[in-house]
C-alpha cells in the first residue's frame, strides 16, 4: 500500500510575523520558512505505518513556488521514499490544492492521503475534508490515534472532539488529518539529509493535472492585532469590584 502525505512551507513558527506597509499579506523576504508543525505529524505517522510493515512507499506533495523544494527535501530527509512537486506562481487557496491533490491520487492511487488538520499561517482548516468530498473517500479528522488493519483494509482513527474522543473506522481508501498529540516528528538525521539530495522529486504544474487555479476569495487587506493595553495592579478587592462595575461594565 503507498502512503501520500501533502506537506506546506510556511512561515516558521518561533518567527514574528510582520504585515507588509502596504497591508497586502504577511512579509516573507528573507524570513526563515519550514515545514507546517501538523504536516510534520502527518508526515511522521505515515513513516511510523511503513515502519510498521503495513505501507510500501510514503510519497510526500507539496505544491507552491519552486522555494517549496527545500520544505519537500526536509520530508526526504524524515524519511519518505519520494517527493512530488506542484509548481505554481501565485497563491493557493484550500479548494485549489484538494483540486490538485484529488488529481495526483488519480495518478499514484495511494490507499491513505494524510494531511495536518490545518497551516499555521491561514489555519483554514479545510483542505482535508474537501479533497475527501471531491474523492468520494471516507474521512478522519482531528485523529489522535490512527491503527491500521491491511488485512480488512480498514482504518481506526480516534479524533478529539469538543466532548472527548470519538472513534471512526473507516473503508479504505481514506482521507485522515492530523492533530497535534498523535505523535512526535522525529529530526532529520545528517545522513538521511545527504541521501535526500538524491531522492526522486518528480514536478507537475496545474495545466499537467488539468486543474484550473482560480479562487472565489479576495484578499481585502491585512491588518495586525491591536495591541494590548498594559495592565494596572489593584491595590484591593472592592478597587477590582469598582473597576469591573464602573469602568469595564462587566458586573
């Protein structure tokens, strides 16, 4: 069974993030990027089931500017067979990458597609359960615990829910996204790194998937946070109480 996991550059997150002057976006000129956290999980998980001796190939996608290649060689690295690229100029918005990822399942048929729940930078969210609908295949989200059946050919994914854990199993092929306490990526050792280098990185572009790029959302402007204002230490319990009655109008 082959594995495909799609994986996303994304602004580092120990960077600061700054807004441009002209409120277009977020600054990403010379700021350091990295692989999306939830996409390390994804990406583990899909090693640790090869290692297991239920898969026979982990495929990692990423699609984006040709810069995307550096974030692909890290999946290399962790541990995944091969690399496959989606080269685009412009920006990409959760219906176009399930478009594309729908049309790369079509050509590997790999029997799990697993994905972060979300990116760190837009946090849609979304990407997960629309490729699922386009394809038709069954879906976990959120899982936090994923147990593979080859012989049944099913899957057992325990997903966080406000109220708990739920657990889903599920016909595969399937469609799973990753929480955060599934697992722990594991770093890129300097031998894997140097063997990377030789991986297979095979490129597509949108046109060569027959996928039309278009987005139905327009960026309006990007703003930062209002800052906080700083805090007052209160010398006693009835100043709080007059505060919160008076001045915030909470009581």
């Amino acid at each position: 069974m082959k594995i495909m996991v799609a994986i996303k550059r994304v602004v580092d997150y120990a960077v600061k993030i700054r807004v441009k002057s002209d409120k277009s976006g977020v600054e990403t000129q010379n700021v350091k990027m990295s692989m999306n956290p939830f996409c390390e999980i994804a990406l583990e998980e899909a090693l640790r089931i090869k290692e297991a001796g239920m898969a026979s190939e982990v495929v990692a996608v990423t699609m984006g500017l040709k810069q995307c290649v550096d974030t692909l060689r890290t999946g290399l690295a962790m541990g995944a067979d091969r690399g496959i690229h989606v080269e685009t100029s412009g920006p990409l918005y959760p219906l176009s990458v399930a478009k594309l990822l729908r049309a790369l399942v079509e050509v590997e048929k790999p029997g799990l597609l697993i994905l972060g729940k979300q990116a760190i930078d837009d946090d849609c969210n979304q990407t997960g359960q629309m490729v699922a609908g386009l394809l038709n295949w069954p879906q976990g989200t959120f899982a936090s615990k994923v147990v593979l059946d080859k012989e049944k050919q099913i899957v057992t994914v325990d997903r966080e829910v406000d109220g708990g854990l739920e657990t889903l199993c599920l016909d595969m092929p399937a469609v799973i996204t990753t929480d955060l306490r599934l697992n722990q990526p594991r770093y890129a050792t300097l031998p894997n790194i140097m063997k990377a280098k030789s991986k297979a990185i095979k490129k597509f572009t949108p046109e060569d998937l027959n996928v039309e790029i278009k987005s139905d959302i327009e960026e309006v402007q990007v703003t930062e946070p209002p800052k906080r204002k700083a805090g007052v230490i209160l010398s006693s319990v009835d100043e709080l109480i007059d505060k919160l009655k008076n001045e915030a109008h909470v009581i």
